[in-house]
C-alpha cells in the first residue's frame, strides 16, 4: 500500500503544477485582453468624439457632460464644410470649405506621386544594397537612417530660397520633391530589410537559365517582393498625406493639413465644422490602411525573426 501511494504522489503533484500552470495562463491572457482593450479605447475614443462632434450642432457641443451617443444628427457641419458658407453655420473664411476637396485631390496626387516614384528609386537601391554590398555600404545604410532624424526646419530654408528662384512654390512638385527628404530613406530601409528576407537560390537558378539581372529583378523579384512594396507605398501614402510642415511653408494650404489648421481664425472658430473636415479628410488612409493591413504588418515583421 505504501508503495502504491508513493506512486500517486508525483500524479497529484503534476496535476496540481498543471493546473498552477492553467490558472497563471488564464489570468495571463485576461490581463492581456484587458491592456488591449484599455489601449482600443485610448485610441478610438478621440476618434469616436470627433465623428460624433461632427454629427452634432454646437449647442450639443457645449452639453455637460458631452452625449457620446447624440440622441439627434445633422449634417449641417458636412454641408457647411462642402459649400463654404458663411454666417450662423459658417467657419471663418469664405473659401475654406470650397477648398476642402480640391485640397483633398492635390493631397492625394502628391502621396500618389511619391510612392510610385519612391518604391522605383527605393526598390532598385535596396535591392542593390542587399544583393551587391560594397565597401562603405555599411556605412551608407546608417547615413540613410540618420538621415531619418534630421530636423525639418533645418532643411526648409535652401527648399524655400531654391523653389522661388526655379518658380514652383505653392505647387505639388514643390512638395514631392522635398517629402523625399523623409519618405525615401524609410522605403529604403523597409525593402532593404525585405530584399534581405527573400532566397538567394531562385536569383541563382534564373541566372543559370540565363536571365539578365534586369530580368531576374523584373520577372522573380518584384513578385516575390510585392508585400514589400505594398506596406512600403502605404506607409509613404500616409507620411505625405499627413506631412503638416513643409505644406505649410511651401504652399499656401494647398494640401489637407495646413488648410485644416487654417479653420481656426481670429474672428471665430466652429469645432463641428473642423471636426466634420477632419473626418473627410480621414477617410482616404483610413480606407488604404484596412485594404492593405496585412500586407504593412507582415513588413515591418519581416525582419524581426531570422
């Protein structure tokens, strides 16, 4: 009998250390849920506020404590935003709303732009730096990241002095050429690290069956680059889009944020028309990010296990 106790002993202590284990696990994975669901508030809570302040007039605004479900909507603040006008619902300056869309497009032209030019320049220098290092190209790579942390504003003056003489400021070349400054070297960075990810062998195999470089980059690279090349131009689309700086000093509000931090004047200020301008301009990123989430996700990763 003593034996067979002892037997059952080791049994009960390693079902007690698994069900320790299970215990630890699931209080674990409630805590995770928890912090996940605290940061999903302090994300989409700002968000949620300025939609609703948006839908709402600005009596509802000044409420206390504000309805975070509004019991009424209007879309005064979106048909004030879209016409321009003027008076009891108007913003402050007569043309700010007419120029909403339009600022929209050239804001979508300039990101547009950019990424095709970018992902071309990047692509063919990230691809070299990964398939044919040379001497220095250490040290080119670092150059390219620190290049990431200079300060706008100490750039911005030659831009400014050498657009005016060749006559292209306040127009969208004026801001394609200087968002390079910042969009280049991350296209750089991030197909870099994807380049370095994909097989040697399939390159050497078309090389044997005689492909030129041309035709190996062309034909077996590039598809196989693709989630690289998307997450890429999404995070390029978004840095442009949202550049506030050099639209700023360069143009004359000619893309969406400068013109949004023009909403605010000295005679008066409308938060539900700002707010309803906000929400537009927000839907175009919103909308390329959802499509092409996975693909942004599994680049930035890419790097991170070997």
């Amino acid at each position: 009998m003593s034996d067979i106790a002892l037997s059952r002993a080791p049994r009960r202590r390693g079902k007690a250390a698994t069900a320790a284990g299970l215990k630890r696990s699931t209080t674990a994975t409630v805590i995770l849920y928890l912090c996940v669901a605290v940061f999903a508030v302090w994300i989409l809570l700002p968000v949620w506020y300025l939609v609703v302040s948006s839908l709402i007039t600005p009596t509802q605004l000044g409420v206390k404590p504000f309805p975070m479900v509004p019991s009424s909507i209007t879309f005064d603040n979106y048909r004030s935003v879209l016409t321009g006008a003027t008076g009891s619902k108007g913003f402050g300056s007569t043309d700010m709303g007419a120029r909403l869309i339009p600022a929209i497009g050239q804001s979508f032209f300039v990101s547009a732009v950019l990424v095709v030019l970018n992902l071309f320049i990047a692509g063919i220098a990230a691809y070299g730096l990964s398939r044919y290092p040379f001497r220095g190209s250490r040290l080119f790579e670092l150059s390219i990241i620190v290049s990431r942390v200079v300060p706008a504003i100490a750039i911005i003056g030659p831009f400014f002095v050498a657009f005016r003489v060749v006559g292209i400021l306040n127009t969208p070349w004026a801001l394609i050429i200087s968002y390079n400054v910042f969009t280049l070297p991350l296209a750089i960075m991030i197909l870099k690290n994807y380049f370095d990810q994909l097989p040697r062998e399939i390159e050497e195999a078309a090389k044997i069956d005689g492909a030129s470089r041309l035709q190996t980059l062309w034909i077996i690279v590039m598809p196989l680059a693709r989630p690289g090349l998307v997450a890429a131009g999404v995070l390029i689309f978004l840095e442009a889009w949202s550049e506030f700086f050099y639209s700023l000093v360069l143009t004359n509000q000619l893309t969406v944020p400068p013109l949004l931090a023009g909403f605010q004047s000295v005679q008066q200020f409308n938060w539900n028309a700002l707010a309803a301008a906000t929400v537009m301009s927000m839907i175009p990123p919103v909308v390329l990010v959802v499509i092409f989430q996975r693909h942004v996700v599994g680049a930035l990763t890419a790097g991170a296990v070997k």
